[in-house]
C-alpha cells in the first residue's frame, strides 16, 4: 500500500489525495496507474468513490512486485513516518495531505513522459527517482481542497470512537484520544499547524492564520443577493457574543470546475428547502458591522454536507 501514482510510466508521482481532489473537482477519472519509481502497475483504492470517504485513498501492487527494493514511496519518507509521534489510536495505514494548496489548472496529463520512461527503469534509475522526490519537499501530500482535509479529520473521529466503544472508555478519554491523534497529523495551511489545531469551533477564532472553521447552520440570501450560512453557534470577539456567518461568492460560469457548479446547486437548494447543513469553511474571520464573517472567495475552500456522521 502506497499513496504516489503516476499516470504513465516515467510519469510524475502525484498523491492519491491529489487524485480524488481532482476527480471531486473536475470528475477527472484515469483507467491505469503506475508506480512512478520502478513503474509497477498499480491499482487504486478509494480514489473514484462519491462521498465521504472512511478510509484514505492509496495504490496497491495487485499483479506484480515493486522493484529493486521499491516500496511505492519516496527515499526516506517511510523512515520519517515512523518517527513521527503517531497517536497509538490513529487509523492504521493513514495517509493525510499535509498541504492545501492553490488548485492548479484542469490538466489533460499529469506529466511529460520522461525519457527513462521508454525502456525499463534500472536499480539506479529507481533510486534516483525514489530520493529526487524526497527533496525539496516534493514528497508531502497535498491538496487543494478542503473536502479531502475534511475527510481525514473524519476518519481519526469515526475510528477513535469506534475504538472508544471497544475499550469502554469515559467520553474524556475518547476526546482526548481524539485530540492526541489530530494534533500528531501536521497540516500546513498558510502556517505551519496540526489537524488538531486546524479545525476550530466558531467560539475559537484565530485572527491571524486562515483555519477551517465548522459547525451547522442554515443557508440564507443577503438583500445584496449572496449567498451566506448563518451558524447555529456564535463567535466572540472582544468577550462579546456576535452571530457567525460564511459569505460565499458564487462566481461561477462556464469555465468553472463540475465541483463549483454541484457546490452552487447544493447552495441553491439548502437555501430554498430551509434545510440544515453541516458547513465547513477555510478562512480567516473579520468583524462586519454587528457580524463575525468568513468571506469564502475560492469555493475549494468550503465544504457542505446535509447530514453529519460521527
Ligand atoms: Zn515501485
């Protein structure tokens, strides 16, 4: 199980998270996938699947072996794994995006075939390309779109309950499982942070970094004609209560990914049904008059979902 696929031999090693964030946004879909080090057919997990995911997406070698002691990652990122002070209960075999990124441009390949891609690759051509991923930080998942972070932050959740059933564990020992698990998963937003720290509740607000803020809420119609969501839960600013609301620019045309235009209609019909939704939202909040908003501009950076599952 590895999480670097390429589309073509020689081809450039992209995330699996990258993959299905590409898929959610443009429906892009690719029948064959290779290791990008030693070439491998691979076959992918996860990627293709509508909805929230409850496991992360990767490749497995199904029909042959890596090779010349290929395991699928980049030079030194499994050592580095391993280092990293796992939560005990975080999901096994997880792989997260560490990054949100700018969302590049559709794009009809992946990468540039390579020469090497030709001919097989030998022992050193695998190395080489195995340690030139590791350099320059190439080799940290990314991702840009919310919905991806969103769902791994869902997946500790759902399994640490799950394993707080098991255990019988008190409500304070799953929430503190749950805290030491997201805080072990680095997350750079347009700072360095942690899943943990990330996610915030309208009542924690950070003024000075971008965080994805959550919670329910209902979508209205400003007398300008934007669409908001007015949270059930206020924000505080100054020690004082004031209501919590995400504008969110619809600016979508023709050009516009498959995703914003099912966002848009998901939007129009949370606001018509009058039905609740479980938002979140990537921003950095600002006082508005008597409101604490989160301007949503990019709409990769908001993520709706009707019904809530632990
Ligand atoms: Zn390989």
């Amino acid at each position: 199980m590895s999480e670097w696929g390429a589309i073509e031999k020689g081809g450039e090693a992209v995330s699996a998270w990258e993959f299905r964030s590409h898929y959610l946004t443009y429906g892009d879909k690719y029948e064959e996938f290779f290791c990008p080090f030693c070439d491998i057919r691979l076959v992918a997990y996860l990627i293709y699947t509508e909805g929230e995911i409850s496991k992360s997406p990767h490749f497995a070698a199904r029909s042959e072996k890596h090779l010349f002691g290929c395991d699928g990652n980049p030079v030194g990122v499994s050592a580095l794994e391993y280092k990293l002070p796992k939560s005990r209960y975080c999901p096994r075999n997880m792989h997260a995006p560490e990054m949100l990124i700018d969302r590049r441009p559709p794009r009809t390949s992946y990468s540039k075939p390579s020469e090497s891609g030709m001919k097989h690759p030998s022992s050193s051509d695998v190395f080489e390309r195995r340690q030139n991923a590791s350099f320059l930080g190439k080799a940290i998942p990314r991702t840009h779109l919310l919905q991806s972070i969103v769902e791994v932050h869902n997946i500790v959740i759902r399994e640490i309950y799950k394993q707080a059933i098991e255990r019988k564990w008190s409500d304070a020992k799953r929430n503190d499982e749950i805290n030491k698990a997201l805080g072990t998963l680095p997350l750079q937003l347009k700072d360095k942070t942690n899943y943990r720290d990330a996610f915030r509740r309208t009542l924690f607000l950070n003024w000075l970094y971008p965080r994805i803020y959550h919670g329910y809420g209902f979508v209205e119609i400003s007398q300008e004609g934007t669409y908001f969501i007015q949270s059930h839960t206020d924000g505080k600013v100054k020690g004082e209560y004031k209501p919590f609301k995400i504008m969110v620019f619809t600016d979508v045309g023709y050009e516009s990914p498959n995703s914003h235009l099912a966002l848009l209609k998901q939007i129009i019909n949370l606001a018509k049904n009058k039905q609740e939704c479980r938002w979140y939202a990537y921003g950095k909040p600002e006082v508005q008059s008597d409101a604490i908003i989160v301007t949503i501009q990019n709409l990769d950076h908001i993520y709706l979902k009707i019904k809530f599952h632990q």
